[in-house]
C-alpha cells in the first residue's frame, strides 16, 4: 500500500487501551505524518486532518 500524507487539524489522542495514560498515542494539531492509505482515510474521515496537496485522495 502506498503512503500518503496527512496534516491534523486537531488534536487528537487513539483511543485503544491506553488512551489517558502516559502511553497514548496523540497527534497534536499542525503534524503532518505519513500513513497507510486505509490510516489515512480512517483520520480525514473523522474529521481531525486533512490530506496534504499533493496527496489528495477523492473516492476509495
């Protein structure tokens, strides 16, 4: 799968099991991270990042 750039445009924290620990995962607003397509998608979808130009995704 091919990697694609997303910036968060809030923050926001994964909530697994350890979500409001000092082990939780967080991307704070501003990051811009690579991830695996279907990652991606699973962000901007929710609303908490945007794809980077360049690496707009539109449709699945």
């Amino acid at each position: 799968m091919a990697n694609v750039k997303i910036k968060f445009v809030k923050h926001h924290e994964v909530q697994d099991e350890h979500a409001g620990t000092d082990k939780a995962t967080v991307y704070e607003a501003g990051l811009t991270k690579a991830f695996e397509e279907r990652s991606a998608q699973h962000f901007v979808t929710r609303g908490v990042a945007e794809y980077v130009s360049g690496s707009d995704k539109t449709g699945a």
